[in-house]
C-alpha cells in the first residue's frame, strides 16, 4: 500500500511544522524538496566558510570561478575539502578543465597576443553542480552533463 500525501506550511512561524493532510505518492517529492533546501543550505555555508563569500551572494547558479572569483589552488582546496565534508569522490574531476591557473597572467597574455592563439575556453562549474555531486556521492563529468 502507497501513502498519498503533501505537505502544508504555515506563514509567519519561524520553523513552520510539517503537516500530513493526504496520504499520497507525492510525499516523497516534497519531503525531497525540504531535503534539497537543506543540503543547498549546507552547500552555502560551507562555501562562504572557506571562501568568505557571504551566503547572500551564493546561489544554485553561481560560477565558482566567474560569479564567486574562487579558482587555481583555492578551487582546488575547497573541491578536496567539499569531497571530504559531504563524502563526495572527487578523483575523477579535472579541474583544470574548469579553472584557470593562479599566477602570472600577464607573461601568458603576452604570449597569446604574439602567437595568436586564444586562451582556451573554461567549463563552469556551479553551485548546482556541486549539489548534484553531494547527491550522487561523486563529482565528474557525468554528473555535471547530467540533467
């Protein structure tokens, strides 16, 4: 026999209680979506502790690289960090498939403009790919493309 359910919430109570009202199939995508929130928050918290980016400015969509400015050895820290903290295996992510190098930019661009060659395009990775990791148990490129 299958429960049939929703969840109702009350406006205004700080932490509203969650309350059955219907048995339904449904239950489980809405106590997937309470999940969700708590692991998006976990995720912010956890970023804006190593980054010091203020939980405001994280969102699902935010670029680690673009939008949170976090790259080279720091993307890598925190992606060892994020695989240790939420039990994520990271070893078959490449990084540097997604994040340009600390250092010397200018040598670099120097050489290009000379050369004529552009500097290779980077993927994203966003915050919403790292909740996808958390949830799968690893973070690669199956993960990422995914949908």
């Amino acid at each position: 026999m299958k429960w049939y359910g929703f969840i109702i919430r009350f406006p205004g109570i700080a932490n509203p209680p969650l309350i059955m009202i219907y048995y339904g199939m449904f239950t489980n995508i809405i106590i997937m979506k309470e999940e969700n929130k708590e692991l998006h928050q976990n995720l912010k918290s956890f970023i804006s502790k190593f980054s010091g980016i203020s939980e405001n400015e994280i969102s699902q969509s935010s670029s680690l690289e673009k939008g949170l400015g976090i790259y080279g050895d720091d993307a890598v820290e925190l992606l060892i960090a994020y695989g240790k903290e939420f039990s994520v295996d990271v070893s078959n992510f490449m990084a540097a498939d997604y994040f340009n190098a600390e250092g010397d930019v200018i040598l670099p661009a120097l050489m290009r403009l000379f050369t004529g060659k552009a500097r290779p395009a980077k993927k994203n990775l966003t915050v919403g790919h790292l909740e996808k990791g958390i949830t799968f148990g690893r973070l690669d490129e199956d993960i990422i493309n995914n949908d």
